[in-house]
C-alpha cells in the first residue's frame, strides 16, 4: 500500500508534536522557596518564583500558574506570630521584642567567656587610703632656692705632718692634710655625657672649726629642683682654692670630667682642670689586686679599714631615690642617699691615710 507525500508529512507532523509533550512531561526538581510571610505573621499566598525559574515542573501549568501548595502552612504561635526558631533570618531581625531572662543570662555567659579567652579582667576601682603626712624632711639648710647644705664636723684631727705621694707613684712628693679635699659625687647615672648630671656633692676637708676644735669638715651640696644645679655648681667652686688638691675613688674618669661638663652646660668657668687631682683608685688596685674580691670601695673600707655599713643604700639605687623625690615622693631613702655620700668621703680621707702608712713600711 503506497503512502502520498502528504500523509508522510501528516505522520511526521504528529510525531513531533508528541515527541513535544512528552518532554512538557518529563519531571524537574522543584526549586525550595520559602513561603512568604505577611506582616502580621501569616503565611502569604503561594509565589510563581519556583515556575519561573525552573520552567514547568510538577504543579505548574503550561502558562506558569502553580496548581498546588508544595508547602504547608507553619502554625503560628502566640499573638499570630511564630516562634523565632522557625522563622526565616529576615523576619528574626525585624523582630523588636526584648530579650527574654534567658537569652540575656546566654548573651552574659558568652561576654564571660570571650573575656577569659582574651584573658581581660574588669578593672575595680580601689580606693585610696590616707597614709597621714607624707615624709618629706630633708637634713641641712637651704642656702639657695632648691639647693640645700649639709654640714657636719667629725672629731678627727689632721695628721701632723705633710702626707707623701710615693704610693702613688709621685716620689718626692707631698701634700699638705689641709689641702687635700676629698670628694664624691652621687649621679643621674653611670653613662655620663650631657644627659648624666650631678645632684649631690660631697666633699671632707680638715678644717679647724672655733667652737669644736681640729676634725674632719663633711659638706654637702643637694639640688631638689632641676633649676638648682648652677647654684650648686657656684657653691663648689667656692670651696675650691689655687692650692686645693682634689682626692677621689676613681673621680679622675668618672666624678671630675662629669662636673667638667655640667660647668660646660652651665656656661661657667671650670674650677677643676686646673687643680691636682690624687686617685686613690690605682694604687689601691695596685697594692690589693687579688687579696680580696674586688676593689670597689665598699669593699675596702670593709676588709681594710674594718668599717660595716648599717643600713647602707647602694650606690646603684641612688638615681631612682633622687627621681621619686622629685616626683613628689617620700626623702627617706633621698636621706639614705645622704648618708652613703658622707661615709664616702669619710672612707677617702682614712684610706689615704692607711696608703701612706702602708708605702712607709719596708718590704
């Protein structure tokens, strides 16, 4: 039986529009969409976002019109809201309502917790408790705004006879007792240079006092306020003669280019560069080296002369002492830094001694 060309066009024309619907049949996944909410809490009418984007699926019509719920209403809780587990993230955030006793016990555990993590601590204001007066006497007399003097006279007499220079290394030499003026300088710090100042000057000379008779004469020169150190610096070089011989522990590289330098800053004439200067440094090194420990000065005066130090406070700390002061704080140790220099200076004037005795005995 022969087919025309119009019936073959016909069949073929069926075929395709089979072919067609069967693939307007052929299932797609339907897209999740969350149904809407109203703004009084109740689920709005299905939307047609889920046809449009994913074409025709199951449910949907062939113009796009959705036929059926895929999803169910949420039962609404009280007041027509629901609860804020189930409700999607944007409709959570408009919700105004105050926290409940429990969400802010969480909030408060979880702030506790980040603070130990971090390891922060809440700072508690501590009162102040009043300690009385606060101490601040200083010994001696102001003789100068910020500058105060301290002197004391010591009952030992000068030796009688001029006093040789042969230990240290000066043969044939001698020096008259009254001359000497052994002195001792307590210091910013050990640096030296411009930013290193002076604050206290120490000096022991013998001197015969009218009323006390032939000692020792401890003068001492301490500045309170930074303004107060040319004062100072006057106030030494008015003890200072042509014929004054400077004595010192080491004051040669360290006490004596320092005050060099503050005369310097001070725009003042320097008094020192031209008087002798005596170290008692390096024939003491010279003689002791390898007896004891070491040769600082407080440990000669310990193992040579037989002088312990009560309550003695090192030199190292005085920088820090001077500074709280200054600060407002309290003069006791400021004090103790007063009494260090005096023992000082009084070291001096006996190790010079014991030097001479020692150079004056054979072998």
């Amino acid at each position: 039986m022969g087919v025309t060309p119009e019936k073959l066009r016909a069949l073929r024309s069926q075929a395709g529009l089979a072919g067609s619907q069967a693939s307007l049949r052929t299932v797609v996944p339907p897209v999740p969409q969350s149904n809407p909410i109203s703004k009084d809490g109740t689920a709005s009418a299905p939307s047609l976002s889920a046809c449009g984007r994913g074409g025709l699926g199951r449910g949907c019509s062939e113009d796009g019109v959705q036929l059926s719920q895929s999803t169910p209403p949420q039962p609404s809780g009280p007041a027509g809201r629901s609860s804020s587990h189930e409700l999607p993230l944007a409709v959570r955030k408009r919700d105004s309502s105050p926290p409940s006793p429990r969400e802010r016990e969480g909030a408060k555990a979880s702030i506790e917790s980040l603070r130990r993590l971090l390891g922060v601590r809440e700072r508690k204001v501590v009162p102040l408790v009043s300690r009385g007066p606060l101490d601040r006497a200083l010994p001696g007399e102001e003789v100068a705004p910020g500058l105060r003097l301290i002197e004391t006279h010591l009952p030992y007499p000068a030796p009688a006879t001029a006093l040789s220079l042969a230990f240290a290394k000066r043969d044939g030499e001698a020096v008259d007792p009254r001359a000497l003026l052994f002195f001792d300088t307590e210091t910013t710090g050990l640096a030296g240079g411009t930013g290193t100042r002076a604050f206290m000057i120490g000096a022991a000379d013998w001197h015969h006092d009218p009323q006390r008779g032939d000692g020792l004469r401890i003068r001492q020169l301490l500045i309170t306020t930074m303004a107060a150190e040319p004062a100072m610096l006057r106030a030494f070089a008015g003890w200072l003669a042509p014929g004054t011989v400077l004595s010192s522990y080491n004051g040669r590289c360290y006490d004596s280019p320092l005050l060099k330098t503050r005369y310097r800053l001070a725009r003042m004439a320097c008094p020192i560069s031209a008087l002798d200067h005596v170290d008692l440094l390096f024939p003491t090194r010279r003689r002791y080296r390898g007896v004891w420990e070491n040769c600082r000065l407080a440990t000669i005066e310990r193992e040579l002369l037989k002088i312990v130090r009560d309550d003695d406070l090192p030199g190292s700390e005085a920088p820090a002492a001077w500074l709280s002061f200054l600060r407002g704080g309290p003069a006791r140790n400021l004090r103790r830094v007063a009494e260090h220099n005096h023992q000082d200076v009084v070291t001096l004037a006996r190790l010079m001694e014991r030097l001479v005795q020692a150079q004056a005995v054979p072998g």
